[in-house]
C-alpha cells in the first residue's frame, strides 16, 4: 500500500505538484525515491565502467589538463585504474547522495523556522529526496548513451540533459565546461518543485518561498561563476 501511493506522488510530482506536496505533508517517508534514485545511479555508474573503453576514457580526461607535464600525466596514469575509478565514484554515489539530502534537510528546516515553520528535520529530509524525483528522468537518457556509445562515452556526455550537451557543447579543457555540465534541465525542475514544496508545506508568500528556494543555488553557482572570473 505504501509503495503504491509512493509511486503515485511520483506521478503527481509532474504532473500536479500542489497536490503532490499536500499529500506528503502528512507523509513524506522518502525511502522509495531514495532507492531509486541510489540504485539506478550505482547500477549506470558500474555498467559505464563494465563496459567503457578505458584507455579512451584516460586520453579523454587528461585531454582537460593540456598544460600537465609528461611525468605528471604518467603518474596519473597509473594511479587511475579501471577498478580504483569505479569503487571511488559508486562509494562516492552511495555515501555523497544521502549527505547532500541530509544538508538540504537541514538547510530546508532551518529555513523554514526562520519563516515561522515548525515542520522536523526529519519531514525536511524527505522533502530533500522527493524534489530530487526529476533526476530519474536523466537514467534511461544515461543508459542509452552506455549502450550505444561503443564505450567512448565521457562521464559527462552520459547527462544528455546538461546544458553543455544541449546548448554550450564546450569541450573538456574549456574554462566553463564543468558548470555548463553541472547545471541541467533537472536542476531547474528541482528549483520549481522545492518553490511549490516550500510554498505548500510553509504557506509563507511567493516571494519568501522563492528566497529560500534560490538561496542555496545562488550561493553555490555564484561563487562557481566568481571564481571562473576573478580567479583563474
């Protein structure tokens, strides 16, 4: 009973997100979305290393640091194995998501007792999980640039949703390409649920709401921008 009305606030979070949020108010157990965000990213992140063509990938990744002495790029070299790379980035995933739900949690508690909101830490971390419903979007996108990029498929080419897979199309020395590959359709479908989220659960006014939602990508993108400007 309980996964079934998850998977229809699932359903509701694109299509009627008010209601969504309404309903999660009295319930927001996340553990259904936070498995399928975790298993889908651990299950792509180890095909992508099964299969890709690792050599390639190497070029590829040291092809960003043109300016790397021959030494330095031979000790890289060896310190990147196919093994090392794929443990680092799926221990990576299945402690780094939780932290990051756990840190909006507390960034969306205590901004929400700054509004007059009484609402526990707990209910905000689950509210961290459901917003981030909209990155499943980008695993079936992943899984058909695995299966059909012949293992010469960069780590960042696997998000097709990106704004330098869909605009920028920077290359990977590029000063820029790290925030144009960070930054995604999703990442502004999340903005706009944790706005209507933090409206509904809150009632607060628009304008407070969108403070609170924008904040924290402010702070992070702006000092990204800054010091793509001032300190390179």
């Amino acid at each position: 009973m309980m996964s079934s009305n998850a998977i229809s606030v699932i359903g509701k979070l694109f299509f009627e997100p008010k209601a969504a949020f309404e309903s999660l108010k009295e319930n927001s157990k996340p553990w259904l979305p936070l498995a399928l965000i975790m298993v889908s990213t651990l299950a792509l992140f180890y095909w992508y290393y099964a299969t890709v063509d690792f050599s390639w990938l190497i070029d590829h990744t040291l092809s960003a640091k043109p300016d790397m002495k021959a030494e330095e790029r031979e000790m890289v070299t060896k310190m990147l194995t196919k093994d090392r790379m794929m443990i680092t980035t799926l221990v990576g995933a299945l402690i780094g998501m939780p932290v990051v739900f756990a840190l909006y949690g507390l960034y969306f508690m205590l901004a929400s007792k700054v509004m007059g909101s009484a609402i526990s830490y707990g209910k905000w971390f689950g509210f961290a999980v459901w917003v981030s419903v909209p990155t499943l979007i980008g695993a079936p996108l992943m899984a058909l640039q695995i299966a059909t990029g012949h293992g010469q498929v960069s780590l960042e080419g696997l998000n097709m949703l990106s704004l330098n897979f869909l605009i920028a199309n920077l290359p990977a020395d590029h000063a820029w390409a790290g925030l144009m590959n960070n930054l995604s359709l999703t990442t502004f479908w999340t903005m706009f649920l944790t706005f209507v989220g933090f409206r509904v659960w809150t009632g607060r006014s628009v304008a407070s709401c969108a403070l609170a939602t924008a904040l924290p990508y402010v702070v992070i993108y702006g000092v990204w921008v800054a010091k793509l400007m001032f300190f390179k």
